[in-house]
C-alpha cells in the first residue's frame, strides 16, 4: 500500500504521522509495521527518527492482499433499535465504520454483519453494506444502516434532501464571544495541507448551526446541528472558527489548556449526539439519543466544577 507524502511532517513522531496518511490504521499497527521492517520511504526501511518531506514514496508492506469483501464476526455492538429494514446502534470511538485497504476484521460492518445475519443491503456496494452515512474512527454516537435496499434508498434520499436531523456534542477549545451562531464555510481539500478539509471558496457548500451549552478553565461544550454531510465537517468548521476540538491535532488542537485541566485527550471529543428521521419504509417518526462514552463526560465534568 504506497501513498506520497503531501506535507513535511515536521517534528511530528512518525508513527502519529502515518496514521494520518493511513486513517484505517491505528498507531500500534502502524508501530508494529515499522519494527518489523515493513515500512519503506523512497524505497528503503523507514527509521525511528524519520521525518518525512513533500513527496517522499511511503510504502506499506502487506503480509497478503485481504479482500475488502467484510464477513460477519462476533464484536461488541450496542443496538439501539433494530427492525427488518433498519439498524440503529451507538458506534464507539476508535471503530472505524467499514473497511478500506489497510482495515483490520473489526470494523463496525463486520460487527453489523453478525448482529443481523448478513442481512443488509449492497446496493452501494458489497465492500460497505449497510452503510448510508459514516462517522470517523474518533467519533462516536449514533449511527442508522440499512438492511433492506428500498430502506437504503429512500435514507440517501433523506439525508440528500436534509429531511435526517443531525446534532452533535463536541468539547471545543475558549469559548465564543456570542453563544450561538452558523458556519456556512464551504468546505474542500486544504491548498497546501492535503491531508486536511478546509473552508475554501469553490468547496461544497455547508452549514453548521452551533450552541454554547457549558464553558468553563477554556474549553467549551458545544451543540452543533449539521445541514450537509462534508467530510469533516464540524472538525473544520469548529477550527475555522478559531474553537477546535479538544484531541483533534489535525485541526489546530494543541495541548496548552487551562493549568486545572489535567485530562490528556487521546482522541478527537466529537459525539453523534442524535438521530431524528422518519421511518424508511413506515414514515413512523423516529428520534434516538445516546450519551457520550465516559473519556467525553470526563471533560464535561470539569466544566461544571
């Protein structure tokens, strides 16, 4: 699996760089390719110390070439509704959602295959059944799938025509001067930075609606409703407005926050709060909410000393 290298890396620790190049990998398998040799730059084994400039070759040594095909495997999954057309669960952070060249047999479609006996739908392709919307590995919440094919249409037409309600919670970094506004950014590949979604003028067109719920020692608690589906979008949207997510060093988070802050952010603090769409096949008007994971609470916590 070979990529070049977009951007410098910097004083960035190449391990932690890589899985930026590599997002279906995580850093211990990215550690373990590299201990084992398996990792090249311009055609040889990739140092310990390596720092990386525009246009280095990167290669990935796979062991064998896996197929993309998933299967069903036995995973933890949290069900929040499930019927012969729909599946609705709480994704947790750290799954990412279907697989890619470089995924493991973990992904949330392999857990899903399992929990509904193989039954979803492959109209969008049988690497991703079931999937009609995706949330990155880091963020967790609340994620629809699609069993049966008339389901999976009439859900991209859904969230095509907006008619699918999207909020998310996110522990941004300073608080805004007014305590609620829109993002209208529109968003596209970053000019210099390709690794990067960016507010850009010939972008797609997106909208975020944000709402200040708790701040406290510079963070902030943030409600965000979004109108479009951009790859990113509250990450970018949340950076451009000079608030990044805690944990989202992609997007300007940096680790100097207030002195009473002692918590250590292992991932981006974005939550798939809730989920409000009509029944695919019923109309049956459906809302489903879901709290954040302890890692998220444990910020929130702080602002309410």
């Amino acid at each position: 699996m070979t990529v070049t290298c977009p951007e410098p890396s910097g004083k960035m620790r190449p391990d932690k760089f890589l899985t930026m190049l590599y997002p279906t990998l995580n850093r211990a398998q990215i550690q373990r390719a590299a201990s084992n040799g398996k990792i090249l730059v311009n055609g040889s084994v990739m140092t310990k110390k390596q720092q990386f400039v525009e246009g280095d070759v990167i290669e990935l040594l796979l062991d064998a070439e896996r197929s993309l095909i998933p299967f069903a495997v036995d995973l933890p999954l949290e069900v929040i509704f499930e019927d012969d057309d729909i599946i609705v669960i709480n994704k947790p952070a750290g799954m990412v959602t279907h697989p890619g060249s470089a995924t493991g047999d973990d992904t949330l479609v392999h857990a899903l295959l399992h929990q509904c006996n193989g039954k979803l739908s492959v109209l969008n392709g049988e690497d991703r059944p079931g999937i009609v919307h995706r949330l990155d590995k880091d963020t967790s919440g609340v994620l629809v799938a699609a069993k049966s094919d008339e389901a999976l249409l009439q859900l991209i037409e859904g969230f095509k025509d907006r008619k699918i309600d999207k909020l998310y919670l996110a522990v941004c970094c300073r608080t805004p001067n007014t305590r609620s506004g829109s993002c209208e950014g529109s968003i596209g590949r970053h000019r210099i930075q390709r690794l990067r979604q960016a507010v850009v003028e010939d972008g797609k067109p997106a909208r975020t609606d944000w709402e200040v719920k708790q701040d406290q020692h510079g963070i902030c608690l943030m409600q965000c409703k979004i109108y479009t589906g951009r790859t990113h979008q509250v990450r970018v949207h949340m950076s451009d407005m000079g608030h990044p997510i805690v944990g989202d060093t992609l997007y300007g988070y940096r680790n100097n926050l207030h002195p009473k802050i002692k918590l250590s952010a292992k991932r981006s603090l974005l939550h798939a709060w809730k989920l409000s769409f009509d029944h695919p096949i019923t109309n049956e008007p459906l809302s489903f909410e879901v709290d954040p994971p302890e890692d998220f609470r444990a910020w929130t916590d702080l602002m309410e000393k």
